[in-house]
C-alpha cells in the first residue's frame, strides 16, 4: 500500500531504524557505567567517612545504597539481606527495569552526587547555558565561513591565495588554546573584556537591559574562541565543494547559456551546500555535548561540566539524563538531515521514484 | 542580493544571541531581590568552598551535600556553640561560651541573648535536638555525637542576673571516653532550629529521610549574621542580618562591615588568580602558586614573605604496612630519606611552607610546644640519600638497573624480586601531582621501584577505607581543630578499628594498617597512648605523651609527611576591602572570615579609599 | 608514477609533506643530538633566557626535553588513532555503501551509536577498570574506535555512487561475489580518497588527543603536547605571563595539523583536477 507513497515510506523507514537506534543507544548508556567496579557510594564513603566508626559508616553506607536504590528492598521498604547480614545488590536489570519505569513518569531520577537535586533540574539549568555558548557561534559562523569559501571560490587569485591558507591554519589551531589566549590578551593584559563568567557577578538575572548587556558583554570572548576557527573550517569545506561545482558541465552550460551570474551562484550554493548542511546539522546535534573545554576555561555551568563530574563521580543518573538528551539531540539531528537531504538532493528524489533505494 | 544575504547573515545571529541570553535569564529556584544589583562598595567577594551547583542548604543534610556555607563547619547562617581560635588556641564563645572541661564533662552555658531569626530564643532544646538526633534516627548526619556523649544535663544558674541556661555534656566512660573529640564537636557541630525541624518532623510522619531532602533555601530561620539571599550555578548571595543577635552581644552594637557576601562558583583554577589580581575577588581559598607575583595587583597574604602562609596540615604518603617490602620499617625509613622536601617545597608548593621536620607534630604555631627538636634529629630521617642507600643495603635490598642506567626492578633479602610500587594519587589535583613525581624522582634515584599512580577521582576515594593501595597520597585530619595534634596521631597510627585488607573491610582512619593488634610486632604503647592523651590535663605529661608518641611515629615510620600546608589558604585583596588580619595585624586567625574565630573579620574590614 | 609528479607540482603538496616530516624527523631523531632530560634544571618557569632556549616548566624542567618527549608521544597517538580509524571507518563504509539495503540500514545504526556515545564516557570506564590506567595507547585506541564515524560516512557516500558504475557491474556479472569485487575494483578506485582520510584521521587524533588532556582526562605519567598544555593551565602560567608554557606546543600541534591539511588539500587538487589552480 505504501509503495504508492514512497516519501511517506522513506520517512517511515529512516524514522524507525532511528527509534532503534535510540533504544540501543539509551541501553547501552544504562549499562555502560554499571561495568565498572565502583560504584558511587564507595566513592561518598571513601570521601565522607573518615573519622567514623565503623558501625556508623557502615549505617551510613546502607543508608546511601537504600536512598539511591542500589539494593533490593522488601516489601515493607527494608533492605534485604543474605545469609551473613550483607544487603544485597539489585542487579542491573532491575535498575534498568526501575529506570525506564521512571523515564516514563518523567522523572530522570536524583543526582548522587548533587543529592538531593533531580537530574532534570541539573539538565534544564545546565542546557540553556549550553545553547547559549554554541548555538550562535555555530550559526554564525557556519554561514559567514560559507559566505567567504564560497566568495573564494568564485573570485579565486589574490583573495584566495591568501585568504586560503590563512583559513587553513586558523582551522588548525586547537580552539581552547585560541580561548585561553583570547583571554590573556584581551582580559588579563588589556582588560577590555571580562575573563570568565556568563554575566557580571553582581547582577541577578532579570528581563532587563543591563542583565543582557552584561550577558552579551561577557560572551564576546567565547564567542570568538569558537566562532573564528569553525568559520575557518567552514570556508575551507565550501570553497573546495564551491570550486567543484564550479567545474561541473551544468555550471558552464549556464555560462555560456548566458545566465545571469546571480543565477549561476544560486544554482552553485544550492548544490554545493548540501553537504555543508550535513555539516551544520551535524554539529547542532553534537553541540549540547561539545564546548566542555570553552566552558571550563570561561566558567560557563552548562552541561559538558556537569557530565564530566558526573562521569568521575559514577553519578549513575547524571550519566544517563546526560546521555539521554545527547542521544535524542544527535539522532534528531541525524533524521532531519537525511530527510533534508532526500528532500533537496534531487538525485535521491530520483531514485525513489524510481522505486529503489 | 548579496547586500541581503549579508545583512541577514549579521542579524540572524544576533537575534539568535537575544534569543539564547532570554534562556539564561529564565531560571527556577531563584529568590528574587529586590534590589537590582550588589553594590561593589557593600559587598564582599569570598570564594574556594564551593565548586559544584548548589544542591541543598538544608543543616540536617550531610556535610558535604550541603552548599556552602551550610555544609562543613562555616558559621554564617548556622552557628556553633563555641569557636576554635586557630592563633593563640583559644576557644572563644559563639552561641554558647565554655564555663569547664574535665575528663568528665565539658560545661557550656547558652548565650541568654542568642535568639533566632523568627525571635525566638535559641535554648538547650536545640542543642539536644541536633546533638542527641542519632539517638532516634539511624541516618542523621550528626549522629557520631552519640558515640562519645551519653547525656546532657540542662541547669538553670543565675548569671550577674540573667537566667542562662546550663549545658553539660557527660563524657561517655564506657565508649569512646574522650572529652577531646567532644570539644571539636561543640565547635563543629552547628545549632539548628528545632521548633522549626521538629514540627517538619512530624509534618514527614517522623521520616528524617524525607526531611534532609528538603532544600530549605526560602527565608530558612538562622542565628548567624547573614542569611540566604539568593543562589544559582554561578554564584551564592548571602544577605546581611541587621537584627543578629551577636552584634550586640559579641561586637559591641557594630554590624559586619559588607551588607553581601557573594561566592562565585568557578570551573578552572587560574580564575580565583585572575579574579584576585583584577580586584573582582576579595579573599580566596584555593591554592594559587607564586602567590608574590601578584603582589603588585595588590593581593596580599598573611605573612608578607616565606612561607606566606601559616602551617596548619600535613599531606602525606600513607604506607600500606601489610605488603611487603613495606611491612618493613627500614624500607619505609629509606624512603623517607630519599624524597627531596625542599624540591616539594619549592617546585610543587612554591615555598609555601616551613622546612618540613620528620615527626607528625608541626615545629611551629600552638603544636610547637610539643615538638622537640632533639628527639626529632636523633629518631627522624630528612632527605639524605646515601643514608637512604644504605638503609637498604644494610636490610638487604638490591637494585637492579638496566644497561642504560635507569632502575630495572628491587630484589628482597631472599633474592626475590618486588613488584613496582605506586603511589596513588587523585588527577587532576596539581600540587599534590608536583609532589609525588618530586618524591618518585628522588625515590627512584636512590633505587626504590617507585612510580606514579594517577587515578580518577572514582578510583582514588574507594581505595582509600579499603586499603587498595601500595602508598596513598592524603591529608588526614586536615581541618584546625583543638584535638590537634591528637586527631593527627589517630588519623595515622589507631588501631582502634583494625580489619586487614580484603573483602569488605573497610577502615576510617589508619588506612596504611599500621600495628596490627594480631601481629607480634604489635606495640600496645601506641593505642594506649592514643587513648589516655584526650584524658591528660597535666602540660607536662602531654608533653611526655606526645614525645614518646612521636617517637614511635618516626622510628616506625608508617606514614611519610612531606610538606606543612595550611589548613586554610588565604589570600586577600586590598583593593577594595582592608584590615584584613595578617601577620603585622594580627587580631584574627589566618583564615577567610566564613569559619571558627575568623568570622570576626567581617566586622573589622573597612573600605579603600 | 603520474600522480606523484602531479602532486610534487603542487607548492601545498610540497611545503606541507616538509613540514610534516620535518617534525616527524626532528621527533624521532632530536633525543640523538640533544640531551633529554626529564630531571630538575632550575627554577620554576625559568624564562628563555636563562641558558635554556624554551626556558624551565612548573617543576624546573627544561622545555625543550618536554615538548620532544610530547612530539613524540602526541604524534604516536595520532598514528595509533589514524590507523584505527581510518581501517574501521572505511571498512564499514566500503561494505554499508556497496551494498546497500538491509546492510546500509544497520550499518548505519552501528555508525549513529557510535556518535550518540560520548568519546570520555568509554575513555574514563575504560581507563578505570585497567591497572595501568590510562595509557597513550589506550588513548590512541579509544580516539581511534570513537572518531571513525565520519569516515565511514565519507567512504559510504563514494561506494555508494559506484554501486551503478560500469565496470562494477561488469565484474558483478562475472560472477565475482561480493569481497572480490570489494577488493579488486572498488578499493583502488577509492585508495586515494582513502588516503586523505587517513591524513585527516591522524590530524583529528592528535588534536583530539589535546583536548582530552586539557579535560584532564589524559594519559597519566607520559608527557604529549596537550599534558604540556595543561600542567601550564593548571599551574597559573597564564595568569603570570608565562608564554613558553603554551606557545611552544601550541604551535607544534598547529604546524602538524595544519601540514596535514596543506597534504590533504593538495592530494583533493590532484585528485579532482578542477580544484586545481587555473
């Protein structure tokens, strides 16, 4: 029946083995903290029990092991123990079982680490600064760096010559050194921009004007950290694709057909930007865990921080919420893609017309 | 056209950018003040206490779930009965003041002034509440209280004609009986409003567990002279008491000096320096190495030389003494002739502390009255490497080297040969990383198999209870408390709680398992030492005590200091505040003005001009 | 042969190959001529004046010792991470493009898991069930096993489109089965393309490789140029204006990556004779 159909079925298709692919995904990062030895509340103890009998820890430790639900608990709540009076562990499988009971709630469950906070709050104050670091340094700097690639390509000699190479070594450098320098140059020497921080530390955030000029004040420096050597990459990726299709038969038929060159460019950014719309979308789907290093050096609390702590601490539910919204991010991002690109590149069109795949 | 692609290329990101700030801007859990900003002149900037998002303000929750200044020992919001003056050793009253200690009970008497935030007065009630808590509830943080007090009475007396009351706290003679540990208690633990848990007690049908969730971050009745203003990741804002009952009562009717106290939550080390040097931090905790660089940007230290900052803890390698060849006192006394102190102390913690004397007891400050530097040279080893050399050529042990010279591996007495050794160490914690590739530089050159052994933070913490480790690198018994240099002793060589390694057995102090009770090398001198030391009053036979104790320390070797670090680093900047406490001006201890008798700083400071 | 004249004529092609094996050189035979050493020669920070040419680190070392010792093992790890990745990058991708259906589907799956997972969750879980700890070749291992992903897909795109080739089709009705084909005609055709990524798998290691040790999640006890970069964060030479603590090896990870690139987009000039300069 749907053979008639073959948008709806592509669709269908690519969007159920992405449903797949995210059950897999979302059991593998259940499962792939709980391989290691350590579990959590060794770590809390081996912090927080020096100087304690041993009767007290070992109170407190079942204390923690019932809290974060790590053993079997009978049906009046208590700890069940075996035959030497140790409690037992609850397997994984039944952590994973209470786990997706609990995702369905809509509860990610409790930080270990943070306790008592939720792993959703974590996540929902953590991800705002996130987006905020990334989402206009790669925009901005995707189209700006496919503005000057694509200028390169089309007007080459002198301006690529130099322009060419300079992006190429820009793109080399490792964008958190660029950040650190950034930040001796222009706020510790010079002092024109402030040095870490999101907002100034004496403003409370508020809808007011001092509040986001404060904001975009001390975003300049992240920003350009970021923004320069992805532009830098971009350019490179779109002059190469600009000058292929500039080569290409249909682009000379143009020419001499005697299009306009305004034409001629919209033909050759539609085509050459294609993969460089793979790129982009790409990039917005891994953004949410990127940017962990520009966050350290400029103090932003998004989320790459708090799963680098998670991850060192085994804070069982931080890794998972954590991996979660990554997961979701990146294979939404994936999806769209493939169905832009289904939409867009004329040659897949084609060949689900004609019935293939 | 171009001209629109362009002009849209330039405004899609910024309307992008607007976007995005109104994200940040949108928080839940935020107290709003009404005050648009904190005025630079009235605010104070302390930060080095608080690294992560602040999760919880509740006093009930454990110590190091709480944000600061709730959680450790900060007396800001909640206070203690008494404080420990870490200069002159001193207890000085807070809530409460010390009328008497003796081996059987230590007696406070409750300050009649001291009042809650809601009016009404803090009472022995509150104090029985937050020091008995264990008594009903297994999961309470505060419950180690009950293993050493087993009561406490409640007397009215008349004091020049106000009626206070009377706190004696009974030793436990049949448990721990040590009226040491009870002293830091009574500066640790802080008083919490009972009227206000009690009735959210029984709110919770009786379930502690569901109450320690509790945030408790609205308006939350306190007795210190600040309060909570408001909190997010970045920062935490505590908000003058104009109606503090200390003001009166302790300071002479004067108010701390700023109106806020900000605490900015940094992700990276270099920017408490940074911070410091542009005058946005006032006084910082952190370690921040070549302190006198920044001098000229106005960032000041206690001591305006050497070391800078006054001792006040000892990180060192704890020996696993049930492996070999560290079961063997001469193989542990050759290795600790052959770390080089002053490398450590110049490379990894920039000069930042006093020659290092062998011994656990500090040569400087109040321990120093029981160091003696005699017995210190004659039973102690400093870096000498040829003594280290021929300690163990003398016990026995080889070293085999490779043909390019470096060390290959150690063979034993019998000819057997040593697996490596390795130090463990968390990651990621500079200093200390300084200091064990220092101490295996100069372990190797003397021929000891020894590296490295950095772990992630989730390996290091476990290893240390359960004494999975060859050498542990620690600071134990790090905070300043009166039970110093006891506590430190305990820390190391108790073999109170003995358990061997394996299983689950887990030890909280003494994590090398030095002297165990069921080897024949065993020496009862040290535990009984340990135990009878909190009951001594007597100076001269403390000092006897510690001396015999130290001796054994040194001549046992069980663990190996290598540095004299303070307890507190502190930092300042005068740029914005001054009078801050230093060596010249010494009318407070050396510490940021959040904790034991340093809090009364804040009523000292005063603006720059 | 005549791709390599093509290439020797191009001026990236050349500057970038001297520069790469330039440094590759210096890496493997600088210990020969100079004396490393990794014990205290000074003062702390030390600066170059001072009879050492890149002057002293946090713990009186010299820094000329450090940054061959790091050449060597950041290079290491990009080859280590290269190989690995370009091997399993194209592998899947070779047989996911060429044939398609169910195949692709899941092959695409594989390759989509590996992206959602994040690199230092499988780095930290694997590094703390091993004794040794972290390694530089567990590092390059891992680096290697995650960042393949985009390789397969650039591999896949290009067997993909050969599927319907001519002499593919030619060599399918011989008979061939599916490997034979691989190997004889689809792999030569793509053996250049191959290259390049492999070329951009060893740039993309060794930057990786920086900054996994800037998150501190590096190889414990060996120097690389990103541990080099971090002691300097983490011991404030920033802050005091301590320039060779990370411009040194700032600049050796730029001028490698940035030689592979100059290699990397000579050989797509060659390759597609329409990037060439007219």
């Amino acid at each position: 029946m749907l053979k008639q159909y073959p948008t709806a079925r592509f669709i269908l298709q690519r969007g159920g083995w992405y449903f797949l692919t995210f059950l897999v995904a979302v059991t593998i990062n259940f499962f792939l903290p709980r391989l290691g030895d350590n579990n959590p509340v060794d770590i809390i103890m081996g912090k927080a029990g020096s100087g304690l009998s041993t009767e007290a820890a070992k109170e407190k430790e079942e204390a923690y092991l019932k809290e974060f639900k790590l053993v079997k608990l009978n049906d009046a709540g208590e700890i069940v123990r075996d035959d030497v009076g140790k409690p037992v562990r609850a397997s994984s499988f039944e952590q994973f079982v209470n786990y997706v009971k609990m995702s369905f709630s809509g509860d990610l469950g409790t930080s270990f680490q943070k306790y008592p906070k939720k792993v959703l709050d974590v996540i929902l104050e953590a991800v705002p600064w996130t987006i905020a670091l990334q989402l206009p340094t790669i925009a901005f700097g995707w189209i700006v760096g496919n503005l000057l690639g694509a200028l390169a390509a089309y007007r080459r000699g002198l301006f690529d010559r130099f322009f060419f190479p300079g992006a190429l070594f820009l793109s080399a450098i490792p964008f958190f050194v660029f950040g650190m320098l950034l930040v001796y140059v222009f706020a510790v020497i010079l002092g024109w921009f402030p040095a870490m921080g999101g907002y100034a530390s004496d403003i409370i955030p508020s809808f007011s004007f001092s509040f986001f000029g404060s904001v975009a004040y001390h975003y300049v420096l992240p920003f350009f950290s970021i923004f320069l050597i992805l532009a830098g990459g971009q350019a490179i990726g779109m002059r190469s694709m600009g000058i292929y299709e500039l080569g290409t038969d249909y682009i000379k038929y143009a020419k001499w057909l005697g299009l306009k060159e305004g034409r001629i460019l919209m033909y050759l950014f539609r085509n050459a930007m294609l993969p460089q719309l793979t790129g982009l979308a790409l990039s917005l789907g891994t953004m949410i865990g990127g940017a962990l290093i520009t966050e350290m050096i400029f103090s932003y609390p998004g989320l790459g921080m708090a799963m680098l702590t998670a991850i060192q601490n085994n804070d069982y539910p931080m890794i998972q919420g954590v991996t979660l919204i990554i997961t979701v991010c990146v294979l939404i991002a994936n999806f769209t893609v493939d169905i832009l690109i289904g939409f867009l590149d004329p040659r897949v069109k084609a060949g689900l017309q004609m019935g293939g795949n | 056209m171009r001209d629109a692609k362009l002009s849209a290329a330039v405004g899609l990101p910024l309307a992008l950018v607007a976007v995005t700030s109104l994200f940040v801007g949108c928080k839940k859990d935020q107290q709003t003040s009404d005050t648009n900003g904190f005025p630079r002149s009235q605010t104070l900037y302390l930060a080095g206490s608080q690294w992560g998002d602040p999760s919880t303000f509740n006093p009930l929750a454990e110590s190091w779930q709480a944000a600061w200044p709730v959680g450790d020992r900060f007396n800001l919001m909640y206070e203690p009965l008494l404080a420990y003056n870490s200069l002159d050793g001193k207890v000085e009253p807070i809530l409460g003041s010390l009328v008497s200690k003796n081996n059987d009970s230590l007696v406070v008497d409750i300050n009649p002034a001291a009042k809650w935030s809601d009016g009404k007065p803090v009472t022995s009630d509150d104090v029985k509440f937050i020091f008995e808590l264990g008594r009903k509830y297994k999961s309470a943080a505060t419950g180690f209280a009950i293993e050493f007090i087993s009561g406490i009475n409640v007397d009215t007396v008349d004091n020049a004609g106000a009626k206070t009351e009377r706190l004696s706290f009974l030793v436990d003679k049949k448990g721990r009986n040590n009226p040491l540990v009870i002293l830091d208690l009574l500066q640790a633990i802080r008083i919490v409003p009972s009227h206000v848990f009690k009735d959210l007690l029984a709110k919770s049908g009786d379930n502690l567990d569901s109450v320690k969730k509790l945030k408790v971050d609205q308006n939350p009745v306190v007795s210190g002279p600040y309060t909570l203003n408001t909190y997010s990741n970045e920062k935490i804002v505590l908000e003058r008491r104009d109606d503090y009952w200390g003001n009166a009562a302790l300071h002479e009717g004067k108010l701390p000096a700023p109106k806020f106290i900000i605490h900015p939550i940094y992700k990276s080390n270099d920017h408490f320096a940074i911070a410091l040097q542009k005058g946005d931090l006032d006084a910082s905790q952190t370690f921040i190495p070549r302190i006198w660089m920044k001098k000229k940007d106005n960032v000041s230290t206690w001591m305006e030389k050497a070391p800078y900052f006054v001792p006040g803890a000892l990180p060192m390698f704890i020996i696993n003494c049930t492996r070999a060849p560290l079961n063997d006192k001469a193989f542990r006394r050759a290795m600790a002739a052959a770390i080089n102190y002053g490398d450590i102390k110049e490379l990894a913690v920039s000069g930042y502390s006093p020659d290092i004397q062998p011994g656990l007891i500090m040569p400087s400050g109040i321990e120093s009255k029981y160091f003696n530097a005699d017995e210190a040279k004659k039973n102690g080893v400093g870096y000498n490497l040829e003594a280290a050399k021929k300690m163990l050529a003398d016990a026995g042990y080889k070293s085999v080297y490779k043909a390019d010279g470096t060390l290959d591996y150690m063979t034993d007495k019998a000819g057997k040969k040593l697996p490596t050794l390795f130090i463990k160490s968390p990651a990621g914690w500079s200093d200390w990383e300084a200091m064990v590739t220092i101490a295996v530089k100069g372990l190797r050159t003397a021929g000891i198999d020894v590296r490295e052994g950095f772990v992630d933070a989730g390996l290091y913490w476990p290893a240390k209870p359960s004494g999975d480790f060859d050498v542990l690198m620690d600071k134990p018994a790090a905070s300043i408390t009166p039970s110093l240099p006891w506590s430190r002793f305990e820390a190391v060589m108790s073999s109170r709680n003995w358990a061997p390694v394996g299983g689950d057995n887990k030890m909280n102090e003494n994590q090398g398992r030095y002297n165990s009770p069921k080897a024949k090398e065993y020496n009862p001198k040290v535990d009984s030492l340990l135990k009878a030391i909190p009951l001594t009053n007597d100076e001269a036979a403390l000092k006897a005590a510690y001396g015999e104790l130290n001796n054994i320390f040194m001549q046992d070797q069980p663990a190996i200091p290598l540095v004299n670090l303070p307890e507190q680093f502190y930092e300042f900047s005068t740029t914005v505040w001054t009078n801050w406490p230093s060596e010249k001006n010494a009318y407070a201890p050396a510490q940021l003005p959040w904790v034991s008798a340093g809090t009364k700083t804040l009523w000292q400071l005063k603006l720059a001009d | 042969m005549k791709l390599l004249r093509n290439l020797l004529k191009s001026p990236m092609f050349v500057i970038g190959m001297s520069l790469f094996f330039g440094t590759l050189l210096f890496a493997l035979l600088a210990p020969l001529f100079y004396n490393v050493t990794l014990d205290r020669v000074g003062e702390q920070y030390m600066s170059s004046g001072s009879g050492y040419i890149l002057g002293t680190d946090h713990l009186g070392r010299d820094y000329v010792s450090l940054l061959i010792k790091g050449l060597r093992s950041s290079l290491y790890v990009g080859f280590v991470a290269g190989i690995i990745a370009t091997t399993v990058g194209t592998l899947i991708g070779i047989y996911g493009g060429f044939k398609g259906g169910l195949i692709d589907d899941m092959l695409n799956m594989v390759t989509n898991l590996f992206i959602v997972i994040p690199q230092f969750v499988v780095l930290v879980l694997i590094s703390s069930s091993m004794q040794e700890g972290r390694s530089l070749t567990l590092i390059g291992l891992i680096i290697g096993c995650t960042g393949w992903t985009w390789s397969a897909r650039s591999v896949r795109a290009q067997a993909s489109a050969l599927r319907s080739r001519d002499h593919i089709a030619l060599a399918r009705m011989n008979g061939d089965n599916t490997l034979a084909v691989l190997i004889k005609h689809v792999l030569p055709y793509l053996l250049s393309y191959v290259f390049m990524i492999f070329i951009m798998q060893i740039a993309s290691g060794i930057l990786s490789e920086s900054a996994i040790s800037m998150i501190g999640l590096g190889p414990l006890d060996t120097q690389s140029l990103g541990i080099i970069l971090n002691d300097a964060k983490a011991n404030g030479a920033l802050g005091d204006g301590v320039w060779w603590a990370f411009i040194p090896s700032t600049l050796l990870i730029t001028v490698i990556v940035f030689a592979l690139y100059l290699i990397n987009t000579s050989m797509e000039g060659v390759f597609n004779p329409r990037l060439r300069r007219e």
